[in-house]
C-alpha cells in the first residue's frame, strides 16, 4: 500500500537503479571470472614449463645411465671374452699334456724295446771284429780252413746284426705313426697283438716312474680273433689309457693297504658271434683291475671331460672323455663295470 503511495517518477528510478546495480555486479562478476580464468591459464603454462623442464632433465639423466650401463656391459662382454678364450686355451693345454703324458710313457717303453735288439747289434759287432782280427792271423798263417769257417761265422753275425736293426728300425716306425698327429688311417690290425703291445708298452712305463710298482698281468686273448679294422694309434691310446688307470688304481690300493694285497690288472678279448650267422660280429676288449672300483656317487661322471679323482699333476680327466670319443668314432662302446673297493672293469666293443 505504501509503494502504490511512491511516485511514478521514482519508481522509474529506483527501477533503473537496481537494474545499473544488477548491471555492474554482473560487469564485475565477469571481469573477476575473466581474471580467474586468465590467472588459471597463466599457472597452466608455469606448470607446464615446469614439467617440460623436469622431463628434460630426466631424459638427460636416463641418458647418461643408459651410456653407463653400455660402457659397463661392455666392458663385462670384453671380460668373458677373454676369460673364453683364456679357457679355450687352457683346454687346449690339457689336451696337449694328457697326449704328452701318454707319449712320455710311450716312449719310456719304446726306448725299452728299443734298447733290447741295441744291445744284440752292439754284441755282434763286437764278437765280429774279433772274428775279424782271428781272420787276419788265420790268413797270415795261410790256414784257409779256419778262414772259412769264421767267415760262415761273420755271415752269420751280420745276419743277426741286420734282423735286430730291421727290429729297432719297426720300433722306431711305430713311434713315429703314434706321434703323427695327423687324422689316423684305419688299417687291418691284429687287435691282439696291439693290446698286448699297449700292456707290456704302459707296464713298462708306469715301473719306470715308479721302481717299487709291482703287479700281476694276467692275459686271455680269443685266438679266434682275426685282423680288424681300426685307426690304430687312437685304439693304441683308449688301451694306453685304461690300462694306465688300472695300474693307478691297484697302485694306490696297495699303498694303503700295504699287506698282503695282490695287486692284479688282466686283459682279455672275445670274440662275440651274431646268434643267427654264426660270424664274428663284435670284437671286446676288456681290461679289468682289482683296485678300489668306483664308487657309485661318481661312476656316471668319469666319461665327462675334465673329471678326475687324482690329485693335481696326475691326471687331467680327459682320458676317459677322449677314449670315449674315439670309441664313438669307431662305432663301438666303451662300457664299465665296478664294485666299490672290489674291482674295476673297462669293456671295450668294436664292430669288425
Ligand atoms: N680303473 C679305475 N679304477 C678306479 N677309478 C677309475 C678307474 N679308471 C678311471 N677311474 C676314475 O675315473 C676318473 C677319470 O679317469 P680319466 O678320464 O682317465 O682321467 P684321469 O686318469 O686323468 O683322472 C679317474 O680320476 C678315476 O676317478
Ligand atoms: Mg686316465
């Protein structure tokens, strides 16, 4: 009632009053929110520059790690390289003196061998220059007879000294075939005379080494066994090896027990016959000694190259590997047989 009582005029006013109020506040309420928006979009940008500068610098820093940890790893590869090559080496070593080893033994026995139809030549000789000298007396004394009958005497001591050089002489030979490292040429062999060869070659050399060594060799070769082929040094070097063990281990079971112990390595051959021909199939060579076996822990470990139970400088461990190897090669077996503290026994199995 008391509005109706206001002028006309000052409701027009007071109308346009309130809407320039509504007006400014609605002016100010959107600067401010212009303002807001504005500052808004300034702090976007400072964080942004602010993240764009933490990403820099943590790429620069990944950066870096990663060059480091190249430069490291390579380095490392370089390492390994050289610790390669360093045990390429030292197995090529290894290879070398387990050969050598054998060699050595080899030739110990050979000189043996060799010494023996020496000794014949140097003999002969000898009895021959005096013969000589008896000759020259009988001529003088024109005793024709007596000249004769030492010269029948010479022939025959010149025949004698040309047999026992031709015997060094094959001695000499077969070194020589054994030290060619070249591939081996299978040749027609009599197997049983090449393992007794290996037997009498090994005991030899290990009595050498050693003068208080002792021990039975017991022998049992199938006649029945003809000539077959293999290469024949690397047979000659499964045998030089099984029967080396062999006599290593008796060896040492003597030593410890040092009582009445027998110590005993045999070789034997067989010839196994196929059931359904009759005919010689496989030929086994068998070396057996009565030493302290080998104990089951390990007897699936000693065909692996480098395993050995022999203290350092006695074995390299590669002389079983090798054999196996070679047997492999020849397309037969190399198997063995063991009791613990009882026995050994290598069995050898190549196919004629
Ligand atoms: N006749 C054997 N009696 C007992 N142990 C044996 C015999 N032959 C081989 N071994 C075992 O097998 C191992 C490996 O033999 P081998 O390869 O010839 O290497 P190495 O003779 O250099 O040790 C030997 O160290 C030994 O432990
Ligand atoms: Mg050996």
């Amino acid at each position: 009632m008391y509005l109706i009582a206001i002028d006309l005029e000052y409701r027009v006013i007071i109308g346009i009053s309130g809407m320039v109020i509504l007006f400014a506040s609605f002016i100010i309420s959107f600067v401010i929110s212009q303002r807001k928006k504005l500052q808004y979009h300034k702090d976007l940008h400072v964080l942004h520059d602010e993240q764009q500068r933490m990403l820099t610098e943590q790429n620069e820093l990944l950066e870096k790690g990663v060059q480091q940890r190249t430069a490291e790893l390579s380095k490392q590869k370089e390492e390994l390289e050289k610790t390669i090559s360093h045990l390429k080496l030292t197995q090529a070593q290894l290879v070398q003196a387990e050969k050598m080893a054998s060699l050595g033994q080899l030739t110990a026995g050979i000189a043996h061998e060799i010494q023996n139809p020496l000794n014949f030549v140097n003999n002969f000789s000898e009895v021959s220059t005096e013969l000589l000298d008896e000759m020259e007396e009988a001529l003088k004394k024109d005793h024709k007879e007596e000249a004769i009958t030492i010269a029948t005497d010479l022939k025959d001591n010149l025949r004698k000294i040309t047999h026992h050089g031709k015997r060094a002489e094959g001695i000499v030979k077969g070194m020589l075939r054994h030290t060619q490292t070249s591939a081996g040429k299978k040749e027609l062999i009599r197997i049983n005379a090449l393992a007794s060869e290996y037997l009498k070659i090994t005991h030899y050399g290990v009595s050498l080494k050693d003068k208080t060594f002792t021990a039975v060799i017991e022998t049992d070769f199938d006649e029945s066994i003809g000539k077959i082929e293999v290469v024949p040094q690397d047979i000659g070097s499964v045998l030089l090896n099984l029967f080396n063990n062999a006599f290593y281990a008796v060896n040492e079971k003597k030593r410890q027990l040092n009582g009445s112990f027998q110590p005993t390595v045999t070789l034997t051959t067989r010839l196994n016959k196929s059931p359904a021909t009759g005919e010689g199939e496989t030929v086994a060579i068998i070396v057996r000694d009565n030493g302290f076996g080998i104990s089951s822990k390990v007897v699936n470990k000693i065909f692996q190259p480098f395993f050995t139970t022999k203290p350092a400088g006695q074995g390299t461990g590669l002389g079983l590997s090798l054999s196996y190897d070679i047997i492999k090669a020849h397309g037969g077996e190399l198997n063995v047989e063991t009791k613990e503290g009882e026995y050994s026994s290598f069995e050898i199995i190549l196919p004629i």
